[in-house]
C-alpha cells in the first residue's frame, strides 16, 4: 500500500522474513501502550497506576503466596497454548480446550472414586499406582474427546470450530451433572463441587511447585524439535501449508487432522489434571469449574502471540498467568471496582494481538525529488510580440 502526502511518499509493505526481535519489540510495546491506556481508568476511579502495577508485580512475582499461584496458572495457560498450536500448525483451530480439560478432569477423579478417594481425605491408598493411572487416564480422555473434532474434520469436512464448540457445552453439561447434587463426584459437603482428593493421591512437588510444571517445560522443546525436526512435524506442516499438495505427497488429511487434535487434546487434558488434580489448595472439581475452561482461552492468545512456537509461549503464558493473579489481588486490596481486573487483561491482550498483527509490516517514508518548473526567461534585447493593430 502507498500514499502520498505532500513531498512525501508512505510505502507499508508485508516483511518478507520476520525475525525475533520484531515480534518481541511488538509485544513489549504493546504492554507499555496497555498500561498507558488502563492507567486512565485507574485515574478516573482515583488510584494511582504506578501503586497498582506495583501491587500487581510485587504480588504475582515477588509474594510467597501470589508466585506460586503464577507459575501453576501460567503452566496451565502454556498447556493449554500447546493444545492451540500443534493442530494450528495443520492449518487447524482447536477452540475444544474447555471441554477436553473437563473431559480429563473427569477421567482422572474417575479413576480416584473407583479405588475409593471420596471416602475420605485421609484414606490411605497406594499412590504410587494410582497417581500414574490417574496421569495417564486424563491424557487419554483428553486426546479421544479431541480426536472426534479431528476425525470429522478430515472424514466429513466438518467445520473444526463449530465442532469443538459445541463439544465444549456437552462436556461442561457432563461435570455438572457429576459434582451437583446427587452426583456421583459430589464432595461430602453438597455444596455443589467435586470430592476431595486424598492427600496419599496428590502428585509430589518439587521446590514448592506441582511436578507437571517441569514437564510443562520439558514440552516447550520437545514440541519445538517434533514439529521441526521429525517426519511426522513435517507431515503436519505440509498439510498445513497446502492440503491439496499434501494428498499429492500422499500425507492422509483424516489422519492428519485426528492426530494433532488427538495431541491437542492430550495436552489440553494434561492441563486439566495440572490445575484440579496437582495444584496444592485445589484437589477438586470446584463449583466454580466453568471459569478455568474459560480461563484455557488465554492459551489461545498465548499462542497466538508466541506464532506457533512452543518455546516463545513460555515468557506470554508467565506474563498473563501474573497479571490474571495479581490483578484480582490488587482489585480487592485497593477496593477498586469489580471487573477493572479483566478491563487490564482484555486491553492487553487486545494490543498484544494487534501489535503482532502489525509486526508484520514495515512502513517506509520516502521524500520525492524536487521537480524544478520550467521557466521562460527573455533573452536579453528580445522584443515582446505584440498583437496586431486592426
């Protein structure tokens, strides 16, 4: 695109090689600029940005209670930004993560109340068998109620979207009905949330942190080098870039798509079981289990703007897993008004999108040469013609 402004031309053209640095100046602008415009907000309700973007940082990063909670909710965001990018490099969108995060959830309680747990929180059971069954039956929920979405898309052409959408209600309908009243999964205090887990079922931590954080970590490269290494990544990417070479090149798209939604769901499961089952002051299907499948779309936006890389997920997923935290802390320590804390993530997110999107292009402001306008001189002694007399 091109325009002309007076001697000036204004070129923005789209960069042919985006490099790192492009991406990482985008999202540190786009926080600076969020701040500066939900610092007006925090004026017109009289507090002063700079105490509430201290309050939010020293909370979410330097607290006792609050950094705990950022790294649990920023490993949750990063899984869950996992589950987005693996079908994303098919050319896929897998919007399920809610309802595969439920689906593992329930899985893994469901191998928890067949040996027992809802007794009591003090019963004692083999852990060592049970934790493993109950790690590897949330994987498995997840990635079969991911594959559906996958297998329809590349059998029937069915729209990934709408499938997973829809997927999503069924199962949050599901819970519901398994933690409420007369539910099976129904916590002995019948306050409409899930059975606690015995502490003899809780997953080991280490350093303070549940041990699904680690291997959170341990996916950002082992997903880097699967999709850009293997032969399998390259099937992916090939479909992703062009399905009609790829039938060429023989890569099946039913195959295709039911894989890496079986993987999206598999790693979108190992969310779930992160945050209910491996969380320390959680342990449970809370009543309030509708807001993390809510949650689990800031791994979208995480992947987003990590594009599609594993790695580049980490620092975004750690910054909205800190704000979310911090945020509602500072909210009510400040008494400030209910929602101010999602009007910061929502323009962050928004600028932090919209900043990428524009990293993209490159503008260029050329100045035109001068053009000199001709002139006619008269030549020295020249006489003026003069029209004739009638």
């Amino acid at each position: 695109m091109r325009a002309v402004i007076g001697d000036y031309t204004i070129r923005v053209e789209r960069r042919a090689d985006l490099r790192w640095w492009h991406t990482t100046l985008a999202s540190v602008l786009a926080i600076v600029v969020s701040l500066f415009l939900v610092g007006f907000a925090f004026l017109r309700v009289g507090a002063d940005p700079l105490e509430v973007y201290s309050e939010i940082v020293k909370y979410a990063f330097l607290s006792e209670f609050g950094l705990p909670q950022t790294i649990n909710r920023a490993t949750f965001v990063l899984l869950a930004a996992f589950a987005l990018i693996v079908p994303l490099r098919a050319g896929l969108w897998n919007i399920g993560m809610p309802g595969q995060i439920y689906a593992a959830t329930l899985a893994a309680f469901g191998v928890a109340y067949a040996f027992g747990a809802k007794r009591s929180v003090n019963v004692q059971l083999p852990g060592e068998l049970i934790i493993p069954l109950m790690f590897l039956a949330a994987l498995a929920a997840g990635a079969v109620y991911g594959a559906i979405a996958g297998f329809l898309r590349g059998r029937f052409q069915v729209n990934e979207i709408v499938t997973t959408m829809m997927l999503n209600w069924a199962m949050l309908w599901i819970v519901a009905h398994m933690i409420r009243e007369g539910g099976p999964f129904m916590g002995r205090t019948a306050e409409g949330e899930g059975f606690t887990l015995p502490t003899s079922l809780r997953l080991p931590q280490i350093l303070g942190v549940p041990l699904t954080v680690y291997i959170a970590l341990a996916l950002a490269v082992l997903l880097t080098w699967f999709l850009a290494k293997t032969t399998l990544g390259y099937r992916i990417r090939t479909y992703g870039e062009s399905p009609r070479a790829a039938e060429y090149a023989g890569i099946d798209a039913t195959r295709i798509s039911t894989l890496v939604f079986a993987l999206g769901g598999l790693l979108a499961g190992l969310a779930g079981y992160h945050y209910f089952a491996a969380v320390p002051g959680v342990f449970k299907i809370p009543k309030n289990y509708a807001d993390f499948g809510d949650f689990s779309f800031y791994g979208l936006i995480t992947g987003l703007i990590a594009r599609n890389n594993p790695i580049a997920a980490i620092p975004v997923a750690v910054l909205f897993g800190g704000v979310s935290g911090g945020a509602r802390f500072m909210q009510g320590k400040l008494r400030l008004a209910f929602g101010i804390d999602y009007a910061l993530l929502g323009v962050l997110m928004i600028m932090m999108v919209a900043f990428q999107a524009l990293a993209h292009y490159s503008v260029r402001v050329e100045r035109q040469a001068a053009v000199p306008r001709p002139q006619l001189e008269l030549e020295r002694g020249e006489s003026r013609v003069e029209s004739p007399r009638h």
